[in-house]
C-alpha cells in the first residue's frame, strides 16, 4: 500500500471511536492506547532534531553595543545591558517593575517568570550606578515599571523587539540580535568560562528533573559569587 492510497487519519479516526467510545478514554487511556499501537505496528518514535540557535560571537556584540553606546539613549542602554547581564526573557523583562531591583544585592526578582516560577538574577556591580541612576530619573516620572513607553505603559514584547532590530542595522550586523540571542549569548559565555551548570541553573530559569535537584542544594549566595568572579570579563 502507498502513502496516496492509505485511508486519510480523520476518516479512520471516525472508525475508530466506534470502537473506542464505549471505553470512555481520558488523554492517558488514549496515550497508553497508542504507544502499544506503535509497539504492536513496530512504528519506531522519530523526532525533528532541535537546531541549535545561533548566537552572535563576542565581535558582534561588542559592535551591536557601540551602536546602542553611539545612541546616546539611556533607557536603550539600560534595557539592553539588563538583557546581556541577567539572560532573563523577554516576556519576563517587561513585567518587571522597579521594585524588583534589589540595589544592596544586585539582584533582580522576577515574579513569575516561565512556567508561574519565581527567581532572582543577578546583574554586575559596576552595573549598579548607571541603574540606579536611570531608575531615580523616571521614578521623578512617577513610573511603576522599569521599562515604560511614552504612553506610562509597560513595554510589549514587540516594542522591545523593535528597539533591538533599529540597533542591528545599526551595526551592520546580518543576523538579528534579538532578546533570545541575547539571553543564549550569557549562558554560553558563563558556560565557556567554566562555571558549573548547577550554578547556572538558578538565574537561567530552566527546569528539568536535574534542576530540582540543584536547585534543593545549591544556595543563590554560592551561584552568584561564581557570577560576580567572572562577568568582569564579559565583553560589553
């Protein structure tokens, strides 16, 4: 039998319910029904093999943010520096409010980030004065989030999308620098410096079975004090 003459899956769905209606199956029945179908049929599991992202090289970001220095825009500068120094996402960047920033311990709280969980990252020392400084200058602005547009609303994930592409043509740069590429761009380089992924883990926000473990044993204090010896050497 070829592909073309098989019967199409809708059509032998509807003769299957026929079959399987009766049992009243739940997502689980059904799950467990068709694994022993694929055992039974000898139908091996394939899957699409994950591309790996492509991530700007050290050149390239150091060309993107002499771009964004070239601006002169404070709250670009500020939001792209967030971007680079914390990997967090950009879903998670524009919900975060100014009352999230812990000056004493350069951390940033996020509330809720992916899948409902909460987490703090860290971001550099040095990074602080010009922080705090953008945060004291809209604060007079009576803002709430720390990154607004002109209408006092939090930025949407477009409009933060938007500022990062006027500053890859900017630089010249082909490939777009978006906020994924960013965020990609600090876990390699923590990786690349030798920090261990248990101390990775907590400022990434991934969660797998393994991270639940880290994360039972491993302390923020131990994982940003790996952050703090090595992001002087960050590029940017």
């Amino acid at each position: 039998m070829t592909k073309e003459s098989r019967t199409p899956p809708s059509k032998m769905a509807k003769q299957l319910v026929k079959y399987l209606r009766p049992q009243r199956p739940d997502y689980n029945y059904l799950r467990d029904l068709f694994r022993h179908l694929r055992k039974e049929l000898d139908v091996p599991v394939t899957t699409t093999p994950k591309k790996l992202p492509l991530i700007p090289t050290e050149e390239e970001i150091k060309k993107y943010y002499e771009a964004v220095w070239q601006a002169k825009n404070i709250e670009h500068m500020v939001m792209i520096k967030t971007l680079l120094y914390t990997g967090i996402r950009v879903s998670e960047l524009i919900r975060v409010k100014i009352s999230d920033v812990d000056f004493e311990r350069c951390q940033i709280r996020i509330n809720q980030g992916k899948g409902g969980k909460d987490r703090v990252v860290p971001f550099p020392m040095p990074f602080r004065e010009i922080l705090s400084m953008y945060v004291a200058q809209i604060q007079e602005k009576k803002a709430v989030n720390l990154f607004e547009s002109s209408w006092k609303k939090a930025y949407s994930d477009r409009g933060i999308r938007k500022i990062l592409m006027r500053y890859t043509q900017a630089a010249g740069i082909e490939s777009s620098v978006s906020p994924h590429k960013l965020r990609h761009f600090l876990l390699t380089w923590l990786k690349k410096q030798g920090i261990d992924d248990a101390l990775i883990q907590p400022y990434s926000g991934h969660e797998s079975r393994q991270s639940l473990e880290i994360y039972s044993r491993l302390s923020i204090k131990e994982a940003q004090q790996e952050y703090n010896e090595n992001i002087g050497k960050f590029p940017v």
